[in-house]
C-alpha cells in the first residue's frame, strides 16, 4: 500500500491522480477534511481507503497495520502568513519527524515536501545551508525539518527525498483561498472584474517586474515519480523550472487566453511587503547532478494548460 498524506490537497492530489495513470490504485489518502469541499479533489481518483490526520498520527504511534511500500507526506500547514508558530511546527515539524520515524524503522521510503520558502530573502536558491533564510514561521518549520533529515539520512536504511516545491500551479488548488497560487487569483481577476492586479515595485524591481520561478503541478509530479521510481536516490531537492519569469509575463499569459484585458498595480497589503520574495529560481544543478533529465513547462505553455483545464471543468 501506498500512503499520500494531503491528498485531498493540492499537489497530493494531483500526486494520486499520477499514481493512478501509473498503475497505482492501492493508495491510503491522509488529510484534514475539516473543509470538506477538498473532497472534490479525489472524486475522480481511485483509493483504497481515507483515514483523517489525527486518527492516522495515533496510529502512526501504535503501528500501522498494513504493508506500506511508500510514503509521499505532502500533508503540511502551508498558510506563509499564519504566525501561530505552536500550530506550525506541530503539524509541519512534530508530524513530519513522527511519520519519518515510523518510516526508518521499518525501511520505508518516505518522499516529503519541503518549500522554496526556506531560501526567503535569499539571493541564491541552492540546497546549502548558507542559502537558506526563512522570512516566516512557515519557511522555518521546513527548514527545520530538513535540517533534522540532513543528520539522520547518512544512516537511513530508507530513502529519505525532500523536495523544495517552488510557486506551483495548476488544476486543484481552488481551496487554497488566499494561498492558492498567482495564476489561480489573476484568472479569477479577470473572470470576475476584467482586470489583473499585481503589486507595485518592490526590492529594486518596477511593478509587475518581481520575478519568480513558477512550475506547473504536473511537473511536480513527474519529478516525485521520478524519485519514486528511484529508490537509490535520497537528498534533498529543488523542484522548479530553474527559469524566473516575470509576473507581468504570468498576467500576460492570463489575459492572452482570454484574448486580452487590462493590468492595475496595486499597494503591499499592510505587512506583506517586508515578508515578501521578490525574486526566485531553482537551481536545478543537484536535480540533474542525479539523473533527471525531462523539460519543464514555461509559464505561456503552463498557464494555457491550466486554463484549458480549468474551463473543461466548468
């Protein structure tokens, strides 16, 4: 059996979904559907069964009875603007360590999901601790765990992969509310007011002119097959196109499917702006250093793929 934790989720859905087209239908799915319209995620997903968060911690502490073959733990409190700190890094830390224990013990691979925020204001977004400078709560508790990953994988008998997602988006991220990603909300924009809205300038860059590296969710996905599909090989990873683009290029996208409309700048949010990254791009040196080697989708092609979708499922 395979566990997805989150996979009601976002990218643990889409993650099943993969599993599916692979062959795989013997899926455990984990999450927290408190907000039960996640569910739409999985509706056409093939599982085996759904156990809710807390009830499969407390069964992670007595033993699961079944016969796991691998966990991919994309379960995580992603919200980078929540400051519950005591929230945070029980869900993203304390959960995530009891799952690897459970996991070393019994030599189970274990692919989790870290975050480009743990590079925050960083100008270099290489997996090295001297890189690394989280802007939130959020962020630390990723990195945090990758730092207590980094002492034990030496000695693991379990292949041990965290993967540092950057801005991805694509199908199954409605849910998200105000975390979903840029292309979601600039969609939406113009579906509703007929116009996009981007910041202002910020860090030296004119409006609309932050640049980050944004990857669709199934190219996420295909990198985490990948490691799937490569038991011999732990680390810990950029998962992103290694190609900033602007989001003036991302709005661009968004409106040129829709044949065209007008772009606003608007003012940070009060207490965004300091918190915020203004720029970021995946080395992908240690990704290709083991082998991977398939083209990742630019943001023209990426946000007319989602958009399709989008609209054949409306």
């Amino acid at each position: 059996m395979i566990i997805v934790t989150g996979g009601a989720g976002f990218i643990g859905s889409n993650l099943v979904r993969g599993l599916n087209r692979a062959g795989e239908t013997d899926i455990l799915v984990v999450d927290d559907l408190s907000d039960g319209r996640k569910f739409v995620n999985l509706a056409d997903c093939e599982i085996v069964d759904y156990l809710d968060k807390d009830a499969f911690r407390s069964s992670l502490r007595s033993g699961l009875g079944e016969s796991v073959s691998c966990v991919f733990h994309q379960g995580a409190c992603a919200v980078t603007t929540e400051w519950d700190g005591r929230h945070m890094m029980d869900v993203n830390f304390e959960y995530s360590k009891e799952l690897l224990r459970h996991c070393e013990a019994r030599g189970i691979p274990i692919l989790y999901a870290s975050s480009a925020a743990v590079y925050g204001a960083g100008s270099r977004f290489v997996e090295e601790p001297g890189a690394e400078r989280p802007l939130n709560v959020y962020g630390y508790s990723k990195l945090l765990f990758d730092q207590w990953v980094r002492r034990r994988s030496p000695g693991s008998r379990s292949q041990l992969v965290g993967l540092r997602y950057f801005n991805v988006y694509g199908p199954g991220e409605a849910h998200k509310g105000p975390m979903a990603s840029v292309a979601y909300h600039l969609n939406r924009q113009v579906v509703e007011s007929g116009e996009v809205r981007l910041f202002e300038g910020s860090d030296g860059y004119e409006a609309g002119e932050q640049r980050r590296d944004f990857i669709h969710v199934d190219d996420v996905v295909k990198v985490i097959l990948w490691f799937y599909a490569h038991p011999e090989v732990s680390g810990i990873y950029n998962v992103g196109t290694g190609k900033a683009a602007t989001f003036n290029t991302l709005a661009d996208a968004v409106l040129a499917w829709h044949g065209g409309s007008t772009k606003r700048y608007i003012e940070f949010p009060a207490g965004l702006k300091e918190s915020y990254q203004s720029f970021t791009e995946a080395d992908l040196t240690a990704l290709r250093g083991v082998g991977y080697t398939a083209d990742f989708m630019d943001v023209a092609a990426g946000v007319k793929a989602y958009l399709d979708r989008l609209a054949q499922q409306s």
